[in-house]
C-alpha cells in the first residue's frame, strides 16, 4: 500500500527580506499548483527515488548527502532512529516552479516527510513537520526566516514574525490575486546574502527600510482582516519601491509590475526572494484576466489568478 501526501505552494503579500530582520510578513498558500509524494514499499533492496519533473531516477546512495532531497530522508530516517533502512519507491511530482519564490523547496519538504511519516508510520504534528522543515531550509538557504515551511504546512494564511509561534490571520472579504512568472530562477539565497551585506555596511538605513516594511504588514493585515482589501494596492506599492531600495528587484519584474498596473491592478509588487521568480498584483476580479493577459504580453512565462478567502 501507498501512502501520499501533498503540500501547496506559496506567495508572500508583504514583508520578505525584512522578515528575515524580525519584521512581520504576510504569505498565504496557493493551492493551484503543489507539490506530491507518493511512497510505497519496494521488493527491490535501497530507497529509490523517482521525480520524473527533474529527470531524477535514482537510488538514494548515488546522491550526494547535501541534495535536497536526500537530506530530507537521511535526516527523517535519523531522527526516527530507523534502523535498518527499509526498501521504498518514493514518487516525486511537483508543479511548483522552481526558484520562483512560490516555495517549491519547501513544499517539496513538507510533503515528503509527511509521506514519509505516514508510511512508516511515525506520526508527527504539523508543528513538528514546521520545525523539522525549517531545519531542512536552513541546510539549503543560509538565514532563512522560516515563512515558507510554515505557509506550506499549515497551508493557511500566515502572519509571519520570525522564531514566533504561528499566527494565522482572518480574510474579511475575499480578494483576487494575480501572479506572474518572470521565469528568470534566482536563488534566494543570493538576494538574501547581498540584502546582508547592504545591512552591515549601514546598520541604521535598513533597520528604518526595515521598520517601514514592518509598518506595511501591519497595516495590510488589518485591512485583510476588516474586509478593505482595496486599500492593499497602495501597500503594494510602497512595498515594492522598498524592495527596489533593497535591490532585490529587476528589469524584468519592475516591467511586469508596471503592465499590471496600467492594465489597471490596483497595485503591484515582486514576490519572494526577487531577481527573478514572481511578481503579484491586486486586481478587481472582473479586471483578473485582462490584467493577466498584459503582464504575459510584458513577457510572463506563467500567470496564475488567485482568490485569497
Ligand atoms: O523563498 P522565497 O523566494 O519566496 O523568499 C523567501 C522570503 C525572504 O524573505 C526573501 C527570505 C526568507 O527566508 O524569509
């Protein structure tokens, strides 16, 4: 018998970077697109491993011990002192674009080891699979801040403070959400560890950058919550005039932020790490397909319209 488990993607609406300084940040799941993982035993001997998306068909041993995805076995295999390794087939699929800013790593994670779990039947507790996955994200991503393993496993709506326990929040009324694929893949690692070096030559600038940020996921998260989700076009863009101070933004995302705009999205911002990855836009549902339709036009590999309720 098989055992499957599946883990959404995520966008982040206000705060990234700043949250990895303590600020608050707001991400929410996004169900269109996720990843799954099926484990079943196996009569051949080893773990065998199949993600047909990454062309992967291996044997757990052939990879090496800092791969993503052999760190999340070994370090779920140790943890629940399994002993002697059994044999699976762990099946991998995932429509989650990679280094987009849409959590694919960590939906990855989270749905592995909850099949994993299951499988070999170790329960765990959402707040263990959260915890075990941020120790994973940090094997891969330097300083993460911990907001993707928690919007991907409790695959709700998260206000995000760093090293705090979860906090989800209310949607007064619902709202659309257009997101677009630059389809350039930037690491977030990198945008994380150049907004570093910008913060330690000039400590005072960007805790004040960071402290505005911080102000924005605050407001936007009362203005979620008491239904006036118009008023989040106007955060948006201030959000991502900071994160172009941050320089984490790029031609190719400052030009699908403005399409959306003129094609009238209330407001606009990247998304995530930055570089690359998305951009997201608040929209009037009516207006979602042709605002849509102009950020392809500037150049989106992939839009995505969300309803966040
Ligand atoms: O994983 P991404 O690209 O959605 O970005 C994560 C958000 C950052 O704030 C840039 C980093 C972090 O760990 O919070």
């Amino acid at each position: 018998m098989s055992h499957t488990a599946s883990a959404p993607g995520k966008i982040i609406l206000f705060g990234e970077h700043a949250v990895v300084y303590g600020r608050p940040a707001l991400a929410i799941p996004v169900t269109q697109v996720h990843a799954d993982v099926q484990v079943s035993g196996s009569s051949r001997a080893g773990i065998w491993i199949q993600a047909p998306d990454v062309n992967l068909h291996t044997e757990l041993n052939t990879l090496p011990s800092d791969h993503p995805l052999a760190s999340v076995i070994h370090n779920f295999l140790f943890l629940f002192r399994v002993s002697p390794f059994p044999n699976l087939e762990i099946r991998i699929s995932s429509t989650i674009p990679v280094a987009s800013g849409l959590g694919s790593g960590a939906a990855v994670t989270v749905a592995l080891t909850r099949a994993l779990s299951s499988f070999l039947s170790r329960p765990m507790a959402d707040e263990e699979v959260n915890a075990f996955a941020y120790e994973i994200e940090k094997l891969h991503h330097g300083t993460p801040s911990g907001i993707d393993n928690t919007v991907v496993t409790y695959a709700k709506p998260v206000y995000f403070i760093k090293g705090q326990p979860i906090e989800t929040f209310k949607v007064g009324a619902a709202f659309t959400i257009v997101i677009g694929d630059t389809g350039i893949s930037a690491p977030t690692k990198e945008s994380v560890g150049d907004v570093r070096k910008l913060w330690e030559a000039d400590n005072g600038k960007w805790e004040s950058v960071f402290d505005r940020v911080g102000k924005i996921a605050e407001e936007a998260r009362k203005n979620i919550e008491s239904g006036k989700w118009e008023l989040l076009g106007e955060l948006m863009d201030q959000n991502h005039l900071l994160l172009q101070e941050m320089t984490v933004s790029s031609p190719e995302l400052d030009r699908l932020v403005s399409a959306a705009r003129s094609a009238g999205a209330l407001g606009a911002k990247l998304s995530g790490g930055g570089r690359g990855g998305n951009m997201i836009a608040l929209v009037n549902v009516n207006l979602a397909e042709s605002v849509a339709k102009s950020i392809r036009e500037a150049g989106a590999q992939r839009v995505i319209i969300t309803q966040v309720s």
